[in-house]
C-alpha cells in the first residue's frame, strides 16, 4: 500500500484504485504515547455485543454505485470503539463549544457527548464554552454532567450558546492550554470547521496532546461528504407546518397565493425536499436555479397558468433565491455578518410584492397573497427522533475516535455507516442542490414548474459538472466512472 501524509489528511493508497483519506492520529507527532485496554472491554453493556470493536482496517467507500471496471475509490475510516485507548479516564478534560446559527439537534449532541464520555469511559471532566469560539477567551465555562444535561434535548437552541465571528486561533489554544483541556469536540458548520481545523494545526504546531473533534452542524444541509446533516429531517418536517398554512390560506380565497420562505443560505435543500413531501407546492425557488419573473416562460406567466387552472398555488422560495434582484438595496456595511457570511435580503417579501403589483398592474386578475416566514421558528425547535438518533450516534463516533487518539476530523454519517472524515475534505467545498441531477428533475415534474432555464443557463449548468448531491449519492445522471451525461456513453448505468 502507498502512503502520502501531510498534517490534516492521510492518503493510504491500495490496490484496485483504493484510496483511504484517513484522519490525524496524536501518535502522527508525539511519539511513545502510552495506551490504556478499552474500558469498554470490561462493561457488560458492551462486551457481550459481538464484534463491537471496530476493525483496525475498517473503511466506508465513499460511492457505492459501481460498475463492473469501477476502481474501489475513496474510502473513509469508520467510526466507532478501538481495542485500545489513548487517554486514562482520569486525565480526560473535554469541552464542548458550539458555533454558527441554531439547528435542532444541538443540545442532543451535547447531551450524548456528555453522557457517552461519562457512561462509556468513565470520564468525568466536561467543560460547556459560553457562547461560541469568543467564550475560550471571553466568557466563563460550565460544567457540564450527565445531570445537567439530562432534559436538555427536548429544547431548542444550545445550552451553552453560539455565536458568529470571534475566532483567534492562537487565543482559542491558549485558553486550551491553560485549562489543561485535551478533547475539544467543536459543533458547527462550514465556517465552524475551518476553525476548527485552524485549531487543530496550531495544536499540532504546539506538539499538545489534544484532539481536536468536530461534529458538523448546519441546518442548510450544505456540508459535503455526508449524507445528510443532523437537524435536516426535523426542518423539513416543520417547514411543512408552514406550507400546509400557506395551502391553507391560499385554497380558500379566489386566486389564492401562499408564499412561504425557508432557510438554505448558498443551498436549497430544505425548499427541495419540504417541496417534495408537500404536494402542495406549485413552484419551488432555490439558490442554485436561477429565475426569472417577467415574459414568456418566466413566474409570472406560470403564477397565471396555475390560478386559471386551479384556483389557487403555493410557492416556496430558499432565502438565498434570486438575491441578485435585491442586492442593490444593501447599504455599504450592511452586507456581511460578524462571521463574514453575506447579510441577505427578505426574498419572500420582495416576490411577494412582485407578485402583487403584476396582477395589480394588469388589473385583469385580482389576487390574494399571503406570505408566511416561518425560518426561525423551524430552527429554534427541539430535533425529531430520526434526528434524536443520528445525533446520538454522531456524538458517541465523535467520543470513540478521540479515545482512540484520533484527532482533526469530524464524525459523519457516509453511506449510513459512522466515518471519520478529516477537516479539509468537509472545509473545501459547500454541498448544493446540482440541478442536472436527477432529484430536481424529480422535483421538477412533481411541482409541474417550468425550470426557467434558457438553453444558456442549461448549457451552464451541465458545463458545471459539480459533484453529486450527497442526500443522494448515487442519483447523479452523470456517469459515475467517465463523468460523461448518460447520452454520451456507450452502455447504460446508474441512471
Ligand atoms: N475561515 C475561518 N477560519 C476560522 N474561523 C472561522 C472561519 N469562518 C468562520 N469561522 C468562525 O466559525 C464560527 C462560526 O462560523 P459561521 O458563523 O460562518 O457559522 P457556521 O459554522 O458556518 O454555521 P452556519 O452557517 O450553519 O450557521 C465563527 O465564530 C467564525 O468566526
Ligand atoms: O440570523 P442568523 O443567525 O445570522 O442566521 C441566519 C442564517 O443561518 C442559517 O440558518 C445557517 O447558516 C442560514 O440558513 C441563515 O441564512
Ligand atoms: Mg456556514
């Protein structure tokens, strides 16, 4: 087998085209650590479980649609208990921080990281940071015991706080080291995990015997590699509250229109699958499709379409959907959050209005529009219990590979098994809806909308050839050992 190493990410090459992309281990820069049984071995919970312990060579291949000559691929190393530990319960001293917008599911992670350090490893000191990245250095910390956080994931929003920006690598280790702290179990999303990934560098720089975990949390689903994140399945089922709501409304006046606007920054995954279990969605806006308003082919023909054929419609649009109709409006400052994340505009009520003057320009249709912003009540709420187990599961991975010495990485959910997965993978590239894959087109003739793509934009699209979308793996129309569109290849595949 060959082997390339650099500091975030080991690449274990094998034959038939295997590629491991494995993670950072505390052993990679301290040498002559010593190691402890698993305590594990010894509770009767475990031990009688057959084949508990995960095998030294266990990997998750990262695509599992093949075809007969397909090299094997990348592969990440799977999660879970190791014969052997690299940490004396007694020396642990995890914390705990939690960073960017809510998400349901936070406070389950926290729990479950508490409840798997104490249960399964008898360790018995956990720090909770106040408030983000800035509590390292800022604020006070909080103890955090099987009791404290006992109740805590029947509630929204994160017991120990968030915020965005504050991030100072070198004052963040400080504080790491000055409290003794050796697990540092980081829950956030894209701009969470490049800090932590900053941390863990520094940690390294500095030869600490800490590992460095992070638990990817975005409500936006715009995280790569895995297959979905925690708090996804809990926002598309409330997000259905909202669409229902709109129906509602909408049915029951003349030309009715429900407008319904929900989260998904750079990525509209909640819009597409709220849509999809709907069935009551007429037309679905997302980020990642661009539209158009005015002329043929454009919503507002369609808007007239649909209300003279059945009365009434439901339109969901993704917050970042067609921003570009509305940056102009943004005063000089206005434009960035404390993160550096684009401020964005109200596009719901900005197409509402749209919608509105049309018709009421026209005068040939009066129509009544109801508009319903339901994001933050989706965010705030506690998770479901789909995503009560994923998060559980997460979080016990997370506490298993630190334990195991294992450090810059995430826990994730690839292909429906527990990887690790190392930081820079996770950091390179945000996870969006491909609309050339099949799931739009699947949403597509669901909704019946037109797709407002001129041969232009389509020719675009395909030319973007951008990997497939990870809810989904698998899905993508492109040829998975060629990369050709389907049309192009000799013999048929995965589509
Ligand atoms: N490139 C980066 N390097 C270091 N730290 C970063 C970076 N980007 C963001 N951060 C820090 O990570 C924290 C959270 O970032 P951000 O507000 O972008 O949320 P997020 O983690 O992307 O989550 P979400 O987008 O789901 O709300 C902030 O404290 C911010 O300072
Ligand atoms: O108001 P805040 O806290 O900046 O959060 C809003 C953003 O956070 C997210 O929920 C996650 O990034 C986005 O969907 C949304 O744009
Ligand atoms: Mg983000």
């Amino acid at each position: 087998m060959g082997d390339e190493t650099n500091s975030q990410i080991k690449v274990v090459s094998g034959p038939a085209g295997y590629v491991l992309e494995d993670v950072p281990h505390l052993n990679d820069y301290i040498p002559d650590l010593p190691t402890y049984p698993n305590p594990l071995r010894s509770n009767p919970a475990y031990s009688v479980v057959k084949q508990y312990f995960v095998h030294v060579d266990d990997s998750v291949p990262q695509k599992i649609v093949v075809h007969k000559e397909s090299p094997r691929g990348i592969h990440f190393r799977r999660a879970g208990p190791r014969q052997k530990v690299y940490f004396d319960a007694d020396e642990v001293h995890a914390c705990i921080v939690t960073c960017g917008g809510l998400c349901p599911g936070l406070n389950t992670v926290i729990r479950e990281l508490v409840c798997s350090l104490y249960h399964m490893y008898g360790a018995t000191k956990v720090l909770g940071i106040d408030g983000g990245y800035r509590g390292f250095y800022s604020r006070n910390s909080i103890t955090l015991t099987p009791k404290v956080v006992n109740d805590i994931h029947k509630r929204g929003g994160t017991i120990i706080g968030t915020s965005r920006g504050g991030h100072d690598t070198s004052k963040i280790v400080d504080s790491i080291q000055d409290r003794g702290i050796n697990q540092v179990y980081i829950i956030g999303g894209d701009g969470t995990l490049k800090g932590a990934a900053a941390i863990f560098q520094e940690v390294r720089r500095r030869g600490l015997k800490v590992a460095v975990v992070g638990i990817p949390k975005t409500i936006d689903n715009d995280i790569p590699v895995i297959d979905r994140s925690f708090g996804f399945d809990t926002a598309v089922e409330e997000a259905q509250r909202a669409i229902n709501a709109a129906h509602v409304e909408a049915e029951s006046t003349e030309n009715g229109v429900g407008v319904v606007k929900l989260m998904g920054r750079d990525s509209g995954f909640i819009a597409m699958y709220a849509t999809l279990a709907s069935r009551d969605v007429d037309c679905c806006l997302i980020p990642e499709s661009p539209f158009f308003l005015e002329g043929k082919g454009g919503l507002f023909e369609y808007v007239e379409k649909t209300l003279k054929e059945n009365g009434h419609m439901v339109i969901v649009i993704a917050e970042g959907a067609g921003q570009e109709f509305l940056s102009g409006s943004l005063q000089p400052g206005e434009e960035r959050d404390p993160s550096g994340n684009r401020q964005l505009q109200d596009v719901g009520l900005w197409i509402s209005n749209r919608i509105k003057e049309h018709f009421a320009k026209r005068n040939k249709m009066v129509l009544t529009l109801k508009y319903i912003d339901p994001t933050y009540m989706i965010r705030a709420i506690p998770s479901n219990a789909a995503d009560n187990v994923y998060c559980t599961l997460l979080a016990q991975s997370a506490v298993h590979g630190a334990m195991a010495g294992y450090t810059g990485y995430t826990s994730g959910l690839v292909n429906g098994r527990q990887t690790y997965i190392p930081f820079n993978r996770i950091t390179e590239r945000q996870n969006k809806v491909v609309i050339t894959d099949r799931m739009w087109a699947r949403l597509l003739s669901s909704t019946n909308q037109p797709s407002f793509l001129g041969p232009k934009e389509m020719a675009e699209a395909i030319k973007e050839e951008e990997p497939p979308t990870s809810l989904l793996d698998g899905e993508n129309c492109q040829d998975a050992h060629s990369g050709k569109p389907p049309d192009e290849i000799e013999h048929s595949n995965t589509c």
